[in-house]
C-alpha cells in the first residue's frame, strides 16, 4: 500500500480520535460546572460576549407587531430595562438571550408554570435540559432560518469533496501520478473552501448552529418532563447526525486544528451546508418552532433561575376590574428596598421633596407591569392588575445630537401620550412633570395636560409634582398621595413609605443648613420664604 495511502489513513483517524476525545472531555468538564450553577444563582458565563446582538430578534421582527403593544425606547430606557435583562439572563443560549429581551419588549410570555416548576424542584430534570441547552451556547448569535437566502449549489464544487478520494484510489494503478493529483486536489480543495466561506459564512455558521438546535430539541423533546414538540425529526436527519461534528470543529480551539484542516481538504463545510439546506427550505415553520422551542426552553430556566435570586416575589393575578392593587411591592433592582402597599382606583397626584421615593416607586408600579405581563413574576407578596400598554416620561434629558432641550425632550416624550390608538388599557407615568419651564407656566400646562389624559378612555395616570398648588387644581380628579421626610438633630431621614393626602412638608431650606451651606445663604432664604 502506497504511503501516502498510510499516511492519509493515519490523519483521518488522528482527526477522529482528537474531536471525540476532546468532545468527552469537553462534556465532562461542562456538566461538572453546570451541577452548582442552580445553588450559586450563577449563569454558566460570567462575561459579556463582545459580539452579543440581545436586541436582533426583536429588531428584525417589531414590523410584524403592532408598534402600541411593545414596550418603546423611552420606556424601556426609563425603567431601566437593560440592567433588569441583565439581572435576569441566566441563557445558556444566544437565542435564548435575544428571546427574553424581546420578551421584555412585550413580544412574548414566559408562564409556563409547570415547566418552571420543574426546574425548581427536580434537579435531574433540570440538569440535563441545562447541558443539552449549554451545548448549544452563545458562539454564534445567529441570523433566524426564516432569514437565510437559499444558495444555489454548484455541482463542480460537491464533486471536489470526492477527488482526494478517487486520486488516491488512483495511486493503486498510476502512484506517480496519483499522488500528484491527489496533493493537487487537497491544496486546491482548501483554497476553494476558504474563498467560498468568506462568501457565505454568516450563513453557514447559521445553518450549523440551526442543526445543533434541532438536534438539542429533539434530544430535549424526548425527556418525560419536557414540553412536547409538533415537528417531524425525520426531515432533519442529515442535520441531526452532522450537527455534533461540524459544530464542535467550527470550535476555536486549538485541539480542533486537525479536524477544521480536514474540513477544509474535502470542503465539507459547503457540502453538509447543501445537503441540509433543503431540508431547512422545505420544513422552515418546522425549524421556526425549534428556535421557539430552545429559546422559551432557555428562558423559563432563566425566569426560574431568577425567582431565586429574589427576596420577594409572587405570581400576578389578572383581573378585568380597573384596579391596581398590592402589598409588599419593591423595586426588583434595589436590594433590602422598603415595600408600599397600595390600591389604585383612580389616577394619582404624587407630591413629596427629592430623594423621598417618588420616582421609585412610580418605576416599581410600572416595572411591575411589564414582569407581570411578560415572565409572569412581580416582586411583591401579592398583586392584581388588569393587563395593559405601559408608558412613561420619566427621565428626559438635553439631546445634543438632535439639539433638543430638556424642555423640547419632555415635550415630545409627552406628546406621544396622545398618540396611542390602542383599545387595550393604557398605564401612563409621568415624573415631575415639565420641570423644564418656569413655575407659573409648568403649573398650568401641567394641570391642562393631566386634565386632558384623565378623560381619555382607558387611560390610568400616575403623576408627580413638586408644585403642592397641583393637588389642590386636580383634586377632584387625581387622588393625592405623598411622600415625606423628617429632620431631627441635624439629620434628614426617608421612611420611602406612601402616605394619602397631599405632601404637608418643604424641607429644601433646612436641607441647605443641615448640609453647612454658609449661614448667610440660609437665613436670606428662610426670610424670603417667610
């Protein structure tokens, strides 16, 4: 037998051993770190990818959606949303990542009781959808399947995966020659399947990481406790046997060396990539719904995960009476935050000094909606709503790069109040409203705009105010509610708790005296106050 025959054989087989060593290797030290994750409240990765894309699906999709019911930018930017993604993203997936953000944004629900359920009280159950979930990772964000342009397959190209194979061969008769041929084609196979991946490789890594999620589903699908699945596996059988192999040597390590070496001499990357891609055409919804089965998968693991990071929290009730009603509702992002009880009838007129509560309160009210609405949580010990749009105008800012004042920013984030044609119930939130103006001016147009929003149809306003004169203007329309201080022996203290009425108290002098401002700045105040 011709050496190079050997030595051909002997790098196949190097190529073998290396990836199902390091495969078992690699499976054994990923299920030892995934057994503690659950009892450290830890994801598996520690560290942000600089390449992550959590809003892609979101974005690629919100043109499929009625642009009211998702949650807008100045919403989200207001509550703080990307610091509460990133509490909650215990993904083991990509996709699973970019499935909770839009989630977020109202595109989807995580309630799934039962599937949280089991992620809570059966540990086998839990760690084996946590390894298959983890072998899908977050290596490639990938473009969605219902995305991918079909590429036309060139026949010359599938042939050369075959031309090592047959020169060699050849040796047996012509050794001289076939040698020669088969060196050719090897050089000429790895130099056409690195031109070719820089045309088509975002598709490719998508068609590879589509085929581990398909596999991952069928392999999750098949456990007793898992949610079912309506696909036919069948269709996908290439995909499903090649999806392990390619996947791990699409790997960056460097023990994959040999076999990333091999796919290149017999371009297997474009013919797997041909051989499935059909099938992907034909069974797209089929594909879809694997995505959606992996990714809500991933997030009710992430939801379940999160719960237990929480010192409180409960399952909302919904209700169809125009109520809010809560006790022992906090922030989810301030750890040890004091807790309001409160049932909200009637719009709201918030009034107190700095730093006394208003505005995170206001921000747990409405953040709490949107988790009750979208992973089915609240951090409260009880709570009922009636499910709708959540809008605020909270923290406005002067846009330099559009030159819009602070004023000019309030506005507009007002005004787009009035814009929401929507027949669901809307749940509107408005800090220190128009502060950007002078008093006599902000009193009136407050009192104008408040006025307006209360007699829109379905509309639930919660307000704030430092000028106590809008109590009095919108009493008959706005319930007051405060927030207070008090100061004893040179010391400002917060209770942050919700009290009726209209604030009784103006501390912002005494604060100038109690933080030694000179003496001279105090006392013309306090006598021009008087």
């Amino acid at each position: 037998m011709p050496t190079l025959l050997w030595f051909f054989i002997a790098f196949v087989v190097a190529a073998i051993l290396i990836t199902l060593a390091s495969k078992i290797i690699g499976n054994k030290k990923l299920k030892h770190n995934i057994q503690s994750l659950w009892d450290r409240r830890k994801p598996l990765e520690n560290f942000i990818r600089p390449y992550h894309r959590y809003s892609y699906q979101y974005d690629s999709f919100k043109h499929q959606y009625d642009s009211h019911i998702l949650l807008d930018d100045k919403t989200w930017s207001d509550l703080n949303m990307d610091a509460v993604f990133g509490k909650m993203n215990f993904n083991f997936t990509a996709i699973g990542e970019m499935r909770l953000y839009a989630t977020l944004r109202r595109m989807f629900e995580v309630k799934d009781s039962k599937l949280i359920r089991h992620f809570k009280t059966d540990v086998s159950f839990r760690q084996q959808v946590s390894f298959h979930l983890a072998q899908i990772g977050k290596a490639i964000y990938p473009m969605f399947p219902n995305q991918l342009l079909y590429v036309k397959r060139n026949n010359f190209f599938m042939l050369c995966t075959y031309l090592p194979l047959i020169f060699l061969i050849a040796t047996f008769f012509a050794p001289s020659i076939g040698i020669i041929l088969t060196i050719f084609s090897l050089i000429f196979n790895m130099i056409l399947s690195g031109s070719l991946k820089k045309t088509f490789d975002q598709d490719l890594n998508s068609m590879f990481y589509t085929s581990t999620v398909i596999k991952k589903a069928y392999d999750i699908h098949n456990l007793e406790q898992a949610p079912k699945l309506n696909v036919n596996f069948n269709h996908f059988k290439t995909a499903r046997k090649f999806s392990g192999l390619l996947g791990r040597i699409n790997s960056n390590d460097e023990a994959f060396v040999i076999a990333m070496l091999f796919k290149l001499m017999f371009m297997l990357d474009y013919q797997i990539f041909h051989l499935i891609q059909k099938s992907f055409k034909t069974y797209d919804e089929e594909v879809m719904a694997c995505y959606e089965y992996i990714s809500s998968i991933d997030n009710h693991y992430s939801v379940a995960l999160w719960r237990e990071t929480l010192n409180n929290y409960t399952v909302p009730e919904r209700t169809q009476a125009d109520v809010l009603d809560f006790d022992e509702l906090t922030h989810p992002l301030i750890s040890e935050a004091i807790s309001n009880d409160l049932k909200i009838k009637h719009p709201i007129l918030l009034t107190g000094s700095n730093a006394s509560g208003k505005s995170t309160f206001m921000k747990a009210v409405a953040l709490n909606l949107v988790l009750a609405q979208t992973v089915d949580t609240v951090t409260a010990s009880r709570f009922t709503y009636k499910p709708g749009l959540v809008y605020t105008s909270m923290v406005n800012q002067d846009d330099i790069l559009s030159g819009d004042s602070y004023f000019m920013t309030e506005i507009k984030s007002i005004r787009r109040l009035f814009e929401l044609h929507s027949q669901s119930k809307v749940y509107c939130f408005i800090d220190e409203i128009f502060k950007g103006t002078n008093t006599t001016e902000r009193i009136a147009a407050s009192e104008s705009v408040l006025s307006y929003l209360d007699q829109l149809s379905g509309y639930h306003v919660i307000a704030a105010t430092h000028d106590i004169e809008l109590s009095s203007l919108l009493e008959k329309k706005y319930e007051n509610f405060h927030f207070n201080e008090s100061i004893a022996d040179d010391n400002i203290v917060f209770d942050y708790k919700i009290k009726a009425g209209k604030a009784n108290t103006r501390n912002a002098i005494e604060l100038l005296r109690i933080m030694d401002f000179p003496q001279q700045i105090y006392n013309r105040a306090k006598s021009k106050v008087d």
